[in-house]
C-alpha cells in the first residue's frame, strides 16, 4: 500500500473474500514514522459507514492530540444496508461475509507502509459495530489491548451457543456503555438484560473484585434532533455518565451508563465518548 497523505481522512479500497471493500484511514501530522505507533479500529453501526464517523467520533482529532500521534482505521461493513452497511458480527465459523478477517487485515496492509506497534491495537465500535469489535476480542483477545463496546447487544443473547468458539486464554481490558433507556429488544432480549450479562460475562472471566469504583464525569454530547454540539440556549449539549469501574482482575473492566433526555434518542452515539476511552483506558492498556 502506498502512504497517505498526512492530516487527511482518505478512503481507500480493496478486494477482499472477492467482493469489493473500503475503509477511512487517517494518519495524523503528529505522527512519527519511525517507531512503532498505536491504532485504534473505529467501526459504524447499522446503516452507518465509515465516512460517518469521521465528523460523529473525531478520531482524527484526538490522533493529532496525542504525541507522535497514532493511526486510525475505519472500515465499512461487508453487506449493504440501506444507504449504508452492517456487520456480520457475533459469527465464529467462517460462515457468510468475513467481517472479522477482513476488518484484521487492514492492521497487516497499513503495517506494509508504517510501522504498527501491534502491542496497542485498539477496537472502538457503536451499536452494531460495537457487536463486530467484541466478536474479533472475544475471537483473538491477544490481538486486542482495549475493546470499547458501545451501545451494543452482547454475544450469547444475539448468538446463542456462540459462546462455544470464545478464547479466554488472555485477558482484555473492556468497556461496556449503554444509554440508561436502552430497553429495546434485539434478538428477542432486552437491551437492559444484555448488558448486564455483558457485565457479568466481563467481571467473571477477568476474576473483577465485585465491588466497583463508581465514577462519575461529564462528555461532550450532540443533540440528535438537530445534530448540532449546543442546545437551544447556546451551551454545550453534555451527557452525564455513571462509570463502574471494576478492577483486581487480570485486566479492568468498565461499566457506564450514560444519562440523556427523553426527547433525544438514547441510542446514539455522541461526540465525548471516544476520547473519554483513549484518554482513560487505551493511553494505560497495552499487550
């Protein structure tokens, strides 16, 4: 693969499991060639694509923050959907379009022009995309430094009997963010009962000390009715959230739950979330 420009979002293409793919890659200008550098993969949820993401996560932005910078890979689902794409996530036996390989190849072709530092790849994904991230973490945990799973329905409850492939040879530092009027059922569950067998999965396999240290810390939010960073008043739209943070394990798990208004789809992503985990979970997290 030939390098990017630097400080732009480009969208590249390929052939992969022979139907075409694309993704966003984004090498920042802060970024130093000559090491090895981190990389977060950042994956839409239904209907979404990458090219979404490049204005609703900002990863661009926190990448040029950070010093030496760090790559940012954003692929499309595999199967079209509506203006969009989805995921075939929560799949472990090769069966149907390969999300998983492809979404883990793009870490070898990126590596073929910068140098990867393959001890802090980090998967980051909203709804259905959080789904896929946790599919390939549950999958290879030994490829994954941190998962961020936001807003997305868990394994055995989307899959039943999935849980036959997991590998739990090596911890994953994790964290689960669900929006406190999730109760839409997907897969015949309620989302409230699947994130809190998301937890109980998480805690148990990482041997958590059952009690937790509660956290509590605004992010930068958008109104979804207007798509605009203020509210009606002028000051920025916030988001409460409620972090349990389980630790004594072999890794730290995270549970938040974030606070929104009836009026604005609990559902959604907002803008403070992917900066809130790098700058908590992924800056400390490595292989």
């Amino acid at each position: 693969m030939v390098a990017t420009a630097l400080g732009e979002y480009v969208t590249l293409t390929t052939t992969w499991g022979g139907i075409d793919r694309s993704w966003v890659q984004y090498v920042p200008l802060s970024i130093n060639p000559y090491f090895p550098r981190p990389v977060v993969l950042a994956l839409h949820g239904d209907y979404g694509t990458a090219q979404n993401l490049i204005t609703s996560m900002a990863w661009g932005e926190i990448a040029e923050a950070e010093p030496n910078g760090f790559y940012v890979l954003m692929p499309n689902g595999g199967a079209q959907l509506l203006a969009g794409y989805t995921w075939n996530s929560y799949v472990f036996d090769g069966s149907g379009v390969d999300d998983m390989g492809f979404v883990l190849s793009l870490i070898d072709t990126l590596n073929t022009t910068y140098p990867v530092d393959r001890r802090r790849v980090y998967f980051f994904g909203h709804s259905k995309g959080a789904q896929m991230c946790t599919t390939i973490a549950l999958r290879y945990p030994h490829l994954v430094a941190a998962l961020g799973h936001i807003k997305g329905g868990w394994a055995t409850d989307q899959k039943p009997g999935c849980d036959q492939y997991f590998q739990e040879y090596m911890p994953v530092p994790v964290w689960t963010w669900r929006g406190n009027l999730e109760n839409q059922v997907t897969a015949g569950v309620p989302r409230d009962v699947q994130d809190q067998h998301q937890l109980e999965y998480w805690t148990t396999r990482l041997g958590c000390n059952p009690t937790p240290i509660e956290q509590d810390f605004l992010i930068q939010g958008t109104d979804q009715r207007s798509g605009s960073l203020t509210a009606d008043d002028g000051s920025p739209v916030t988001r409460a959230c409620y972090t349990q943070i389980y630790t004594g394990g072999s890794a730290e798990y995270r549970f938040t739950v974030e606070t929104e208004a009836e009026n604005d789809p609990n559902h959604s992503y907002q803008l403070g979330t992917a900066r809130r985990f790098w700058n908590d979970l992924c800056k400390r997290s490595n292989r």
